[in-house]
C-alpha cells in the first residue's frame, strides 16, 4: 500500500474531516492498495494532549558529569598495513606524531573505536599537544624554522 498524497487540514479533499474533526486532525492521507485495487482514506488526529519536558531541558537542568578526561589526548600504535584502520583514526580527528611513531587523538575517540587496548601512553602535556592535533598552535611551537 502506498500513500500518494498528504494533505493539511483545510485543503481541498480534507475540508469535511476538518470540519468533523477540527484542530484535532493533522493530516489526511490517501493511500492505494494496488493487490485489492483500492483507495483507502485515512486520517492523523490528536487524541491526547499532556504537558511533557524535552530531555535536552531536562539534561540542562541535571550536573553535568566530568567528561574532560575524554577529552584528553592519548597515543594509540596503528600498524602501517592497517589501511581501513588508520583511515578511520584520521577521520576521528587523529594525527599522526612521527617523533613518537603513534596516532594521536582524543581518548574518547579511541575508546568510540574499540582501540582501548592499543593506548600506548596518556600524553602529560595535554593541552600543547591538543592543540597540536588539532591543527592549532604557532609554527615556533611546532619545531619549524623561521
């Protein structure tokens, strides 16, 4: 069965509904029944209305739990011939450090792709080497040459 055509209360093919059922009704649809070569007419109402509070104010209103250790980031080894892997570790947000031979990325990232296990090392100086990862920081700090 396939519904063709949705119309709005008031329009033209609704307006009987919409007078029977008033603000109530949301919607008429007219469905084809193509094995029994029927057209059938069915209608959307409101049959119940009661206060309610999205989860979203509700998440808003509760603490949020520390998630900065999330945020931190870690070491995770990637062998070189793991093509599908390191491609899904760079579009994670990971970069590659060839100084320390280890992706980079933030550990709920790795933890998002299962690489728990693969952590190396959890980096002591955080906040330089997110920048890092994210593309940020100056070139001095980068080891550049000016």
């Amino acid at each position: 069965m396939e519904a063709r055509v949705t119309l709005r209360p008031g329009a033209k093919g609704a307006k009987k509904l919409t007078a029977e059922f008033g603000d109530r009704l949301i919607c008429v649809r007219y469905r084809y029944d193509q094995e029994r070569r029927r057209r059938i007419k069915t209608v959307e109402i409101i049959v119940d209305e009661a206060d309610w509070t999205p989860v979203a104010a509700r998440n808003a209103a509760a603490p949020e739990p520390d998630r900065e250790h999330l945020r931190q980031i870690v070491g995770v080894r990637v062998a070189y011939a793991e093509v599908a892997l390191r491609r899904a570790v760079g579009e994670a947000g990971g970069r590659w450090d060839p100084s320390a031979r280890l992706w980079l990325l933030p550990l709920a990232a790795a933890r998002a792709l299962g690489l728990q296990e693969r952590i190396i090392q959890l980096l002591p100086d955080n906040r330089r080497k997110q920048s890092e990862a994210a593309g940020g920081g100056n070139r001095a700090e980068k080891g550049a040459v000016q």
